[in-house]
C-alpha cells in the first residue's frame, strides 16, 4: 500500500514567541538571503498575512512575493514587516568568523 505524504509547513508550528525566535535565529545562521526571507514569510504567514501587511503599509501581494522562496525583498521591506510582527533586528561580534581590522589608520577628510 502506497505512503501518502503531505508538505511540511512550518508555519503551523510557529504558534509562539519562542518557537518564532529560535525559527528565525536559525534562519539566519544560514547566511542564505533566500531562506532568511522565505523564513520570515512564514512568520508573517502564521502570525496572518494579512494583518502585517496593513501594519506594515505593504500590499499583502507584494509580502507574499518579495518574501517567497525566489524572492528577493529590500531590506526596507524587511524592516517593515519585522516591525509589523514586533521583532527588532539587533546585530552582535560573529561566534564564527574573525573581525577584519585595520592594517592602516583610517583617513581623515580635511576640515
């Protein structure tokens, strides 16, 4: 007897603040712009596509592109909607890869 399979769809396990925080933070140890969208669409999609758009001033057609799989959202747009989910973005030194420093001192303009 054949398996019947259905698609996985992460949004319906993003039912919290913390299922959505640690969804996104993985999302973004990727370094994939792709999927930190797609991710991020999903959250939109869970929490209701419909309300981050009105919060965000975004048409819900265009969430649903820029924030799709193959999509590729400016990063106003990104900042729209995490705003509109109540998300704030915050960046941290990276665990992973060495801080490029300067070899010469920065130059100064004239006054």
């Amino acid at each position: 007897m054949a398996k019947k399979t259905t698609l996985f769809d992460s949004a319906v396990y993003l039912d919290s603040r913390e299922a959505i925080g640690a969804y996104l933070e993985e999302a973004m140890e990727t370094d994939d712009p792709a999927f930190i969208a797609h991710a991020l669409g999903q959250v939109a999609r869970a929490r209701g596509m419909a309300e981050i758009a009105k919060k965000s001033g975004l048409s819900r057609e265009s969430l649903y592109k820029a924030l799709s799989v193959g999509g590729n959202p400016e990063f106003g747009t990104v900042l729209k909607v995490m705003h509109a989910l109540g998300l704030e973005l915050s960046i941290s030194p990276s665990k992973r890869r060495k801080v490029v420093r300067r070899t010469k001192p920065p130059v100064r303009a004239a006054a």
